[in-house]
C-alpha cells in the first residue's frame, strides 16, 4: 500500500490512499497496541470507523484506504473520533491518486 500511494492526515488517524480499478471504496484498520494497551479501547475505535466508513462509502472514489490510528485516539470520546474521520472522508473524493490506476493493481 505503501507505494504509489497518497496520504493525509489529522490528530486521530492517518490514512494513506490509492485507486483500486473496482469500482468501490474498500477499507483497511491499523489500530495497533501502541495507540492502545486494553483490546476493549482498539475495537472501540475500529467499531466507529467501520460505521463511519459505511456511511460515506458511496459516496467515496474507488480506492483502497488504510487508516492507522494514532496513540490519540484512544483517551477521545465517539464523537469526535466521528468528527475527525468524517472530516478525512470529505478531503478525499477531491484528492488526486498519485500515478495510474492501471499501474497500482494489488
């Protein structure tokens, strides 16, 4: 995912990006032990971005996105996790994937 990918990110997340030729928008989770230590806590914050990301799923390019949760993330509240992904969901369809969809098949 790493190369030929694009990326953006906030205080929460991180979210790197590239074109899939599919058709729809699919969705990768890094939550890792570093942004949290309690599993309760990393399948919180991966419960909010897959609802998230299945309320703006069409309305999203078709690319692959891998989004990497940041040791931030952990101590906020449901609401503004929401606020800050949906926030990252809005900057995409405007985004260029950097290089060819031809070229960046998985």
């Amino acid at each position: 995912m790493r190369q030929g990918s694009g990326r953006l990110g906030g205080r929460c997340f991180a979210v790197r990006y590239r074109p899939n030729g599919l058709g729809e928008a699919r969705l990768g989770l890094a939550i890792s032990k570093r942004v949290s230590k309690r599993a309760v806590e990393r399948n919180r914050i991966k419960r909010l971005l897959r609802e998230s990301f299945r309320r703006v799923r069409h309305q999203l390019p078709p690319m692959d996105l891998l989004v990497m949760a940041r040791e931030q993330a952990a101590g906020l509240p449901g609401p503004d996790l929401l606020a800050e992904i949906d926030a990252l969901w809005r900057k995409l369809p405007a985004l260029k994937p950097p290089g060819d969809a031809a070229t960046m098949a998985c």
